[in-house]
C-alpha cells in the first residue's frame, strides 16, 4: 500500500533553471534590473515553493517591493537589463 502512496516516477526530467539563473550573465552574475520595456524593476531575490518559484521585485518608480510567480514574469516578456556604471 505505502508503494502505491509513494510511488515516484520513473520518467526522467531536466530539472528547470531558476529565474535568477534564466538572467545571469555568462560569468554568473545574477543582472539586478529588469524591464518589461515600460517599468525598470530590480531583483531582489527568489524562492521556490510548492506553489512554484516566486520572484521578488522592487519598482524603481514606486519603490514598491512586489513578490511575483516567475511565469508571470515570463508571460510579461521581462527581460534583464545592464545600466551603464552601475554595478
């Protein structure tokens, strides 16, 4: 019975790239800031949870700190970008 409850699957899958992975750099810097073309944002950090992998963001406008499942960022097309002189 406890083999039924417990029974994992056989099929062998790649585990995912975290967000913070999807937007480092070649030499494995992490980017901090993130626009979806309209908004800059700066990431702060993630998590992954069961519900999924939560990304942490501040809107450089507001100032606002926002927690965002990273599908949604995917779905906003959210890309990392580079601001010259900041590091």
């Amino acid at each position: 019975m406890w083999a039924k409850l417990f029974k994992t699957s056989t099929r062998s899958v790649e585990p995912r790239a975290t967000f913070a992975e999807e937007i480092s750099d070649r030499d494995g810097h992490v980017c901090r800031y993130l626009t979806d073309g309209v908004n800059l944002y700066r990431f702060m950090g993630s998590m992954v949870s069961r519900a999924g992998e939560m990304v942490g963001i501040e809107n450089c406008r507001s100032l606002d700190i926002m927690l965002v499942p990273a599908e949604e960022l995917h779905r906003r097309r959210v890309r990392p970008v580079s601001l010259a002189g900041i590091d």
